[in-house]
C-alpha cells in the first residue's frame, strides 16, 4: 500500500487496499458506517441505502463505491443519520415488526440499527401488510412479516448451497420473497436446516424450529454493545 492510499472519513485518515470499497475500508480501520443488506461473505448488493455517505459532497452506497485516495467521504453526520433514521422507519412501517414478542430481538441488525440512529418510534403510519408465516419446513420457520428485502438469504442459498431456493418477486411496496417451490412453501424447496442461507438472516424471518429463546433475552449479541461494537468487534 502506497502513502497516498488514504481517503478521510468524517475527516480522518482511513487506508484502503486496492479494489476495497470505502465500507470494507472503514470497517477495518475500524470504523462503523450503519448498513443491512451489506455482508461481509457475499458481493455487495446496494440496495438498503442505510450505507449512504457523501463522496467528494455526492451521495453513494459506502458498500458499492470504491475507495480512491483524496476522497472527502461523510458520513456521521446529522443529516445522513437522521436520513437513515428515516430509511429505518420507513422498514419499520413497510413490515410488521414486533420485536418484544420477536425470537430475534437483541440479535437482530435492524432492531439494533435503530437503536444505534436514535428512532425512538415509527414516525410514519403502520402499514400491517398481510404477510405469510410458513412453518411448513420440519426444522424451519419462515415469517415473512420482518422480511427487508435485503436478499441475503437469496445470495447465501445461490452463491454458498447453490440452491436458489429464495428469490424476490414483485415491485416496489408489492415486493416479497418467494421460494423455489409449486406448492410456495419451504416444506417443497431443497432447504436445510445447514444450508448457509439459514443463518443469514439478518432479521427475525428464518429461524430454528424448537430454539426459540435459547439464548435469552439480556445476553444477546446486540444487549452487550451497540450495533457499531458488534460491528467493529467482527471486523476486528
Ligand atoms: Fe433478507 Fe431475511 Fe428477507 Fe432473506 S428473509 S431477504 S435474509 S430479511
Ligand atoms: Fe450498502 Fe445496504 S449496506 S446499500
């Protein structure tokens, strides 16, 4: 690495290797940029917008965009935290999330997101779609109402167990995971319980059967830190 394979984050220094992007970088400077669909086995997919930093004063996906020496890059600040804050309700409200009575709460990405950015309520009115639980699986649950479109599972399940059992169908406010089945239920799929796609999930839709609350409430990855430790903890 060349002394000029530096760019500023929130005005300090930050190394990069070549090809890494400016999340990848950050992380292991150890340095925290909120994000959901971003996961560091898989390719990038861009699509949460929760990584959104301004680049030389332009808006990109900290997850998509390349670092490159001299860039000004922003991030922690009020005004792209309180627009995460909104992309967050914006989740909240899109889904129906019940995070006391959720299996994964305190383990869950999007629950300790908005922890980390302030939301303190949904702000935007609820909009309760009506969405599928599918328990039809032996060893495994699918509860679409906390699906984020965040299509780790349909990555994790092509890419590692080279099933494709999840897909996204529809568009915008209609979109919705499917699986790879006539009947649509995750019984009639190739889906194991070790299948990597599994256990990506970052929120509460796939989960064990017969597991629930093993690990209880207070000693959850997300009630020892916030999701920035948790974060810097992994990268590190
Ligand atoms: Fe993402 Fe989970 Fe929905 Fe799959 S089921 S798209 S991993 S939120
Ligand atoms: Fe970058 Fe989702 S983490 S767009």
């Amino acid at each position: 690495m060349s002394d000029a394979a530096l760019f500023t984050l929130d005005g300090e220094d930050v190394p990069f290797e070549p090809g890494e992007t400016i999340l990848q970088a950050a992380r292991r400077a150890g340095r925290y940029i909120p994000h959901l669909c971003w996961h560091p086995e898989f390719a990038p997919h861009g699509s949460c917008r929760i990584c959104t930093v301004k680049v030389d004063g332009r808006m990109g996906a900290a997850c998509t965009v390349r670092a490159a020496s001299g860039l000004d890059v922003q991030s922690a600040t009020e005004e792209l935290n309180a627009q995460r804050k909104t992309l967050l309700q914006m989740l909240f409200v899109e889904g129906n999330h019940f995070c006391p009575s959720c299996e994964k709460s305190g383990n869950c990405l999007l629950q300790a997101t908005a922890y980390q950015m302030g939301m303190e309520g949904p702000h935007f009115e609820e909009l309760y779609p009506d969405r599928r639980v599918d328990a039809s699986h032996p060893d495994m649950l699918l509860d679409l109402n906390r699906c984020i479109l965040c299509e780790l599972c349909v990555r994790a399940s092509r890419e590692v167990d080279g099933k494709n059992v999840f897909a996204i169908a529809g568009h915008g406010i209609a979109a919705h995971l499917v699986v790879d089945s006539e009947s649509g239920r995750l019984v009639d799929t190739g889906f194991a319980a070790t299948d990597r796609a599994a256990s990506i999930c970052p929120v509460g839709v796939i989960l064990p059967k017969r597991r629930g609350f093993v690990i209880p409430i207070g000693q959850r990855r997300y009630d020892e830190g916030t999701a920035a430790d948790a974060d810097r903890q992994e990268a590190s």
